[in-house]
C-alpha cells in the first residue's frame, strides 16, 4: 500500500492564463491540499416529494495550498508568481551567477499576477491544475530549524488527462533560520542596525484576490484573479533587552514609520566567494504590537509584528534572490 511519500508536485508557469503548460520544477513539499470547488445548488423549489431536488454545478474553481521549504533555486518561481514583476541581470565578474529582484505588479487594467500549472502524482492518480494564482505567500523560521514556505492558490480547474514531466528535485539545500540576519532601517537616517538575538522571524504577503467573479464570458469558470490591496506583515521574537525595549518605546508607541530587511545566505556558492542568498526589503513599516509579558520562568523575550504602509515613494517590496539561474522564471 502506497503511503504519502510517494507524492509527486510539479509546476510550471504558465504563458496563457488557464493553460495547462509542462511543469519546469518539481518541488518536495511537506503537505499540499490543492482541489476542486464545485459550487453545487439546487432549485430551491417544492418538489411534491419526501426530499429536496438534485444539484447542478453552477461554478468551478480551485483551491488550496502547498507546503514546502525555502530553496535558493525554487523559491524564485513563488516570487515570480506571487509578487508579479521580475528582472534578472548578471552579477559583475561572474559568468555564472545571477540576481533576480521581484517587485509587486501594478493596479492597472492589464496588470495580471503570472499563473501556474500544476501536476501532482497522487500515486492512486495524477491530477494536473491549471490557471493557479498565489492568493498570499508565507516565509517562516524558527530556531533550530529551516526557513518554510507555504503558498496558497486559486485556480481555474482540475485538468484531466495531464501526465508528469521527467524532472528531479532541487539539490540544493533549503535556507536554515541560522543564516539568518534582521536588520532595522531608522527613519533618521535609513542606516541600517541588526536586531539581535531574533529567535524567530515570519514574513507575510497576502495579494487579497477577488477570485469570485463570474460573468456570462466565463461560463462555469471564474474572471483570472484580480490582486488587490496588497498586506505584509513581519512578525519577529526577540530576547528582551533594553535594546529591543527602545523599539518598543520609539516605534509601537508612536506613530513612527522603520524599514525592515531579512537576509539568508545560504552556506553553499553559487560561484567561488558567492553564497546563494535571499534578501527582503521592507522600507515603510509601523510597529501594530508589542509585548514583552512575562509569564513563567524562562527567558524574557519580546514579539513585535509590523505591518508595511505604502508612502507613495518606495517601493513596497523589494525581493533580491541571488542564483544561477539565468533566465526569468
């Protein structure tokens, strides 16, 4: 009897939005609850009868989320697909190494999130999805452990017919909480200053999809997910300090704005004195809450969330993904 390990995930981003396209990358993941929504009503009349009358489908979609980790390879696809723009250029005195920067896509008409296509090998079955869009995206680490991610889609269908592409995971390894660097930008000056001894750190990225318009066009299928208001928030435990406890005073009881950046970098090269590395840019954030409650013996420790505002001026986010890939995802 085949147990989940035996699971398959393959993704592709897609050219056409709802267009099946061969998966590039296949990605290890922890747990994925990705199916269809079928929106099934019935008449809603008297039947004469003992029992209420059958259903139609009126409305497909899909639905669900992935679970993985934070590769310096396979993480780029997410970000793609999750924040919208791209670009890529070479990384002088290297032939090999690349950066990727992932800014959020605009508001405008023809401003459209890029869409994924999916085939997983359920072992029993392979199910293949189509027109998936990243509802929000979520980066997290713990001590002691890997940075994780989880991202969740709306789709167009469950595709039949679909068969698996001949790829191999990843070799690289997954960034680790330990690789990990926290850096606050003061608004004073912007120089940046680390926050020690963070002992846990989450980023939060929710592109608020209105995923529920459907129209005499579309038929039994949805309008492609429109973004919407776009909501971060870095949420960060820290050892209780007078340091951290400055933070508090300055920022959580004011109204003031501070920067944000969280950097990994991996312990493997892209290239000789080239580490793979992630870096986010966070530069107009408030602090939504503070605590530093004691509740036992054990060491004081501090929790922050910040939630990012948009100033008009700085970019809301700004990704910087250094690899070997050398193309957009």
């Amino acid at each position: 009897m085949a147990n989940g390990n035996a699971l398959i995930v393959q993704l592709g981003k897609e050219s056409t939005y709802g267009t099946h396209v061969t998966p590039t990358r296949q990605i290890r993941v922890s747990s994925e609850s990705l199916k269809p929504n079928f929106n099934k009503v019935d008449e809603g009349l008297l039947t004469g009868n003992k029992g209420k009358s059958a259903t139609n489908i009126m409305g497909i979609k899909v639905e669900g989320s992935l679970s993985t980790l934070a590769r310096p390879d396979d993480i780029g696809l997410f970000l793609a697909c999750a924040l919208g723009e791209e670009e890529v250029e070479g990384v002088s005195g290297s032939d090999t190494v690349y950066k990727h920067t992932f800014t959020p896509v605009g508001n405008g008409e023809n401003d459209n999130l890029p869409t994924m296509s999916a085939v997983l090998d359920r072992v029993v079955s392979t199910f293949g999805y189509s027109g998936l869009a990243i509802g929000s995206l979520s980066l997290s680490a713990d001590a002691g452990d890997y940075v994780n991610l989880e991202a969740s889609f709306v789709g167009k269908d469950e595709v039949s017919g679909t068969s698996k592409a001949t790829l191999t995971p990843s070799p690289l390894k997954a960034f680790k909480f330990h690789q990990g660097k926290v850096y606050i930008k003061k608004p004073t000056d912007q120089s940046a200053v680390e926050l020690a001894d963070v002992t846990s750190v989450s980023w939060e990225y929710n592109n608020n999809l209105d995923s529920d318009t459907q129209t005499t066009s579309t038929g039994l299928y949805y309008k492609r997910p429109e973004v919407g208001t776009r909501e971060m928030t870095t949420t960060l435990s820290c050892i209780y300090t007078s340091a951290s406890e400055a933070y508090r005073n300055d920022f959580y009881k004011t109204d003031a704005q501070l920067g944000v950046v969280l950097e990994f970098t991996s312990d493997e090269e892209v290239d000789d004195g080239v580490p793979y590395s992630l870096k986010i840019t966070i530069p107009c954030n408030q602090v939504t809450d503070a605590d530093a409650n004691v509740s036992g013996a054990e060491r004081l420790m501090e929790n922050m969330t910040l939630d990012a505002i948009d100033d008009g001026i700085n970019e809301l986010v700004t990704v910087e993904l250094i690899n070997g890939y050398s193309v957009q995802y």
